[in-house]
C-alpha cells in the first residue's frame, strides 16, 4: 500500500479494521521514509495530553520548531477532530498531515470542508498473495483484474513451479486475514472476536453515535447474519427477530457494512442503502469463522473469499446469469453450481492449480492487492 499513496497529499487519511495494523503500517512508512528525521512525528491521540491541548496549536507549535509531517494515529478520539483538522490544513498550509481512523468514520457526512481536502485509502486485511508471500519466502507480484481473465494459465502456472498455493490457502481462509497470525497464532480468534467486540461496544456507540442500550440488538443482528449468511434477507423476519422496526435494520446493516463486518450485495442499479440488499455476506471469510464457525461450509467459504478479495479493487454485484457481476460486464460462477455458458460468463473453481479457458483458479483471484 505505500506504493499506492500519493504521499505529497497534504491530508491522508489511513481506514481500516481495528488490528488490520493501521499503526505499524505508519511505524514502519517513519522508520523507512524519516529514520530519526525529527521533521516527522508520530502521535495517538488516544494520549490524555490532548484533552487540554488543541491540535491546531500543537501542530502551530511542532511546524515553528522544524516539524513537516504529522502522523496522527486514532484520530476519532480527538473531540471534533473533523474541525481541528480543517483548521490545520487552512491556517498551516507547510504541514502534511497522515492520520487513521476506523473504518466507520464517514467523512464525507457533516464534514464536506474535510471531504473536500483530504484523500482517503482504505488498509485492507491480508490478500491471499500477501499472505503466501508471508508464509513461504516469495515475492509473488499484484496482477490486475484484466491480467488475469487473459492470462490466468500463465500466471497460475508461474506460480505453481515455486509454490503450491492450495497448501496455504485452507489456513489463510480461517485465520490468514489478520496479522495477528505473526505473533500469536494460538490466539488467532480470540483477538480477532476482541476487536469484533470493541468494533461493536467502542466504535459504533463512539462514531456513529448509537446508544449503547441498542448494542444488544446489533450484536444478535451480526450473530444471525453470520449463522444464516450467504442469504437474501426478509427484513420484517429480521425486525422482529430482534425486537426493532425494518427501518431500524436497515440502519443496523449500513453500520455493519461501514464497520466492515459484513458485506452488502446488490442488484446492478439499485445500491441504495436505504434499500434491502440483494444477498448479505460475511466481510471477510476469517470474521466468518470467528462468529460462526458452524455455518463455516465450503461453498460459503468459497463465495465470501471471492467477494472479499474482488470488491477492494472492483464493482461487485448480484448476477442473474452466475453469483456474482464485476464491472456491470463479467458474470462468474463459483465452483461451477451453475452452466456456464456466455461470452462474458467465467467459472472460479476451488481446488484447482492451473485452470482453462475461462475457469480460472479461485486462489489466484487473491492476487489483486
């Protein structure tokens, strides 16, 4: 990702889900780029020295004594960090600013001055790529999308003489997503279920500003969508489910999907989010796993990594013609459950090295980030 962000922006803001590794990623880009260069400066703003101190006479301060970039971590602990941010990009017009922030920070709701100046990047968890890359020594390069639609036998083919990468991918799908694999595997998803829960009791009620005598009925929501997930919902049998109105729900998905827990399909054209979604999924096969463990089948599996893994880069939408429309052009099949037939119509298959023609490896359409 640090290839991909312009870094001459003079505001960056750095989303992810809570231990995606927001702030290593901003150690690590410091060590790199600034080593001790104290032009540069890292800040959580989780720290109680900014309850009394403003930003804007910090950074006012920091710029006078030679400072040039700000690396503000936890940026929504900062009261109205929306405005202390606008005040530093027009009255300190030398200073850059990198911040992060949760996923479910909108800041293009009730911050259009913010909206308007800042560029946003979203840090996503591991791709299948990276984490072979990790897991066996490699140096395995991004394909794009067209790559490998065109040339997937090649590809796939380069790969499987170093590396077979069906023998990583079962441990990847349940617990490769995260990096918190590296330093506690044991323990892989008891973090993973803690940040799922400070995501749900700290970042919702925080953020998004949902009172905390509701978080019971979202935590229910998120349990019988990852026991029932792939479906599509009834959102009266959801309402009364958890004892709440239809509009209530609607809401209480948006908040999920902003918080990246779960993944919202709709039909080409009507993506509205005040509208019902087509077919509701995990976010992410790991998040999967951690809720709902029984409901963990592979055919569930295989649709939730495909739909992961395409929607960072690509438009994924409900198919008529397969399970899933990329680009409002290609319509794929997961694991051939349907005929396959159609000029733009591709099969991704599991269990498969090297595929043919237009049924291509389901492991390689993990290699787009």
């Amino acid at each position: 990702m640090t290839n991909i962000i312009n870094w001459d922006e003079r505001l960056i803001c750095i989303k992810g889900f809570r231990g995606v590794g927001k702030t290593t990623f901003l150690l690590d880009y410091i060590k790199e780029r600034y080593s001790d260069d104290k032009s540069a400066l890292y800040i959580n703003l989780n720290n109680f020295y900014f309850t009394e101190r403003t930003l804007v006479s910090f950074a006012d301060e920091f710029v006078k004594r030679g400072g040039k970039v700000l690396f503000l971590d936890q940026i929504q602990k900062y009261a109205d960090w929306s405005k202390g941010l606008c005040r530093c990009y027009d009255s300190i017009p030398e200073l850059k600013i990198v911040f992060t922030s949760s996923p479910l920070l909108q800041l293009d709701k009730n911050t259009s001055d913010l909206y308007r100046k800042v560029k946003s990047y979203y840090l996503e968890g591991l791709s299948f790529r990276e984490y072979l890359n990790y897991a066996t020594g490699n140096e395995f390069e991004i394909y794009s999308f067209e790559e490998i639609l065109n040339n997937h036998v090649t590809i796939a083919g380069n790969i499987v003489s170093r590396v077979r990468p069906l023998a990583y991918f079962n441990d990847y799908i349940k617990n490769g997503i995260f990096p918190y694999f590296i330093d506690n595997p044991n323990f892989y998803d008891n973090t993973l279920l803690k940040n799922i829960n400070l995501a749900l009791e700290i970042d919702l009620p925080y953020i998004s500003q949902i009172e905390i005598k509701y978080l019971a009925k979202l935590r229910k929501l998120l349990h019988i969508i990852a026991c029932n997930t792939p479906f599509s919902p009834n959102i009266s049998k959801l309402a009364a489910s958890v004892e709440t109105s239809r509009a209530t729900v609607i809401n209480y998905l948006r908040y999920l999907k902003n918080a990246k827990l779960i993944q919202l399909l709709y039909v080409s054209g009507d993506e509205s989010e005040l509208k019902k979604p087509d077919i509701i999924y995990m976010h992410d096969t790991n998040i999967l796993y951690a809720i709902a463990p029984d409901n963990a089948n592979i055919s569930n599996l295989q649709k939730t990594f495909f739909y992961n893994q395409l929607s960072c880069k690509l438009s994924v939408k409900s198919s008529t013609k397969g399970d899933f429309l990329i680009n409002d052009r290609y319509h794929f099949i997961i694991n051939g459950q349907k005929e396959n037939s159609g000029k733009e119509l591709f099969t991704a298959e599991d269990m498969i090295e090297i595929g043919n023609d237009k049924k291509i490896p389901l492991w390689l359409l993990g290699f787009l980030y």
